[in-house]
C-alpha cells in the first residue's frame, strides 16, 4: 500500500510544481483511493501521467474548494465515459446534503436526461466519526478536527487514521492545532502527516509551524508537514520533524 501527494501545498499555492494537498492512496489490487478532490486535480493528476480513470475512489475531508473543488471534473468525466463506473465517494454522515445542495448541484444539477442528484455521479457511502471503515484492506477512522470556528458554530475537517498490518498512518487534514484533542492519535501512529501552516500570519485555521514546533520530540521524529504556503520554508528538519512532503513524493502505509 503507498501513499502518493499529488500535491502538498496550501489552498492558494502558485509555486512551481506544487499543487493543493490531495492524497492518493494506491492499494495492492491496483485501486486507488484519492484522498480530497480539489480544484487544481486535473493538473496535479496529470502531472504523475494519471488521469480521472485512475481515482476510483474518493474521501472528502471537508467543503473547502482544495478539497473539493475538482469532483466536478471527476464526476462528469467518469459518468460520460463508458470505460468508468461510479467513483465510491465517502463522505461524513453530515456532508452529503451540503456537499450537493451548496457546493456541486449548480453546475452539475441538469443534464441532457434530466435532473440529477449525488447519486447520479457518485456512489455515496456515509461514514461516521470515529468509527472504523475498510477500504482494499486498510481499516480506516475518521477524526473530526476544528478547522474553521465563529463565535456561533465550527467547520469541521475529518483527517484519516489509516491502519495497515498493525502500522498506523495518520493524516490530520486541514487542522486548528489542538494538541490537546490529537494527541491520542499522535500516540498511536507510527508516522503523522499534519497540516502545516508557514508564513508570518497566523490565520488561525491551521496548525501554525510556531506552534507545531513545540510539539514533543517523539511526536515530532515521526511527522512530516504538508499544506503549507509559497514562503520561506525553515529547515524543519533541524527542528526535529521528519521533513517538507514535496508534491509527487511516495510513502508506505
């Protein structure tokens, strides 16, 4: 099992060959799960000579346009090409309705045969925090994390505890940092990916290096940072982290 980043840059990142952070999961089988679909996938996809017939499957972490912003290209492209079936799209019990009614049915709401729902393009499988779901032989969890948050509610970020043969990968998506609440999971994982913020703003909806950097060592030796802008980059690992995941890079699960 392998981990692919199709890219590992912030939302808005323009840096050469860098894209948003999306993530595509490579089983044994040959299937592949991609992990968020965000706006920049067509090019990212292509930039590894893959394309919308190698993402059979997505999760989606969240509603942001990083994340999402590109299951319309997928879903229209699988859905007219008889080469490709449904992808399996998991989602939060929560998201489906938003996920169409606010994010995909204005442009992708009416076709030639008619109306058209979720379900038209996607084959819908709602997942529920914290509890486990298999995928091709991993046993994966969902963990809510605070991304967004208003004085009248929060946005939540659904990151991956990925299990395989007894290794753990955990990936925090998009993430507060909230040591507090994820330290658990930094506990049980063997490596961590973790949302990473860079720059002399902190915006206060992701995990900030500043803040990052006083996680303890432990946690640290076994972490690489991703989701971070075209800035300055510190040597992070002279501070202790594993490193910067640079778009096209492969790890094990």
């Amino acid at each position: 099992m392998q981990l692919l980043f199709l890219g590992s840059g912030s939302a808005h990142t323009l840096e050469g060959d860098n894209f948003q952070s999306n993530m595509l999961v490579i089983a044994d089988s040959g299937r592949r799960l991609l992990i968020d679909c965000g706006s920049d996938i067509r090019w990212s996809l292509a930039r590894r000579g893959l394309s919308y017939r190698d993402v059979n499957d997505i999760y989606v972490s969240h509603l942001h346009a990083d994340h999402i912003g590109g299951l319309e290209h997928i879903g229209f492209q699988r859905k007219f090409d008889p080469r490709c079936a449904r992808p399996l799209l998991y989602v939060d019990e929560s998201l489906p309705g938003p996920l169409w009614e606010h994010s995909l049915k204005g442009g992708m709401g009416l076709i030639a045969d008619g109306e058209t729902t979720l379900a038209t393009f996607f084959d819908v499988h709602t997942i529920v925090a914290l509890r486990t779901f298999e995928w091709e032989g991993l046993r994966l969890q969902s963990v809510p994390t605070t991304h967004v948050r208003s004085a009248q509610k929060s946005l939540v970020s659904h990151g991956l505890l990925i299990e395989h043969r007894l290794r753990k990968t955990f990936i925090t998506t998009d993430t507060q940092f909230c040591p507090d609440h994820l330290t658990p999971y930094y506990t049980a994982a063997n490596q961590i990916f973790h949302d990473c913020e860079i720059g002399p703003i902190k915006t206060g909806v992701h995990s900030h290096y500043e803040d990052l950097v006083s996680l303890p060592a432990t946690v640290r030796a076994k972490t690489w940072l991703y989701d971070y802008q075209s800035a300055p980059l510190p040597d992070v690992v002279a501070d202790g982290f594993r490193g910067l995941v640079r778009a096209g890079q492969m790890f094990e699960l």
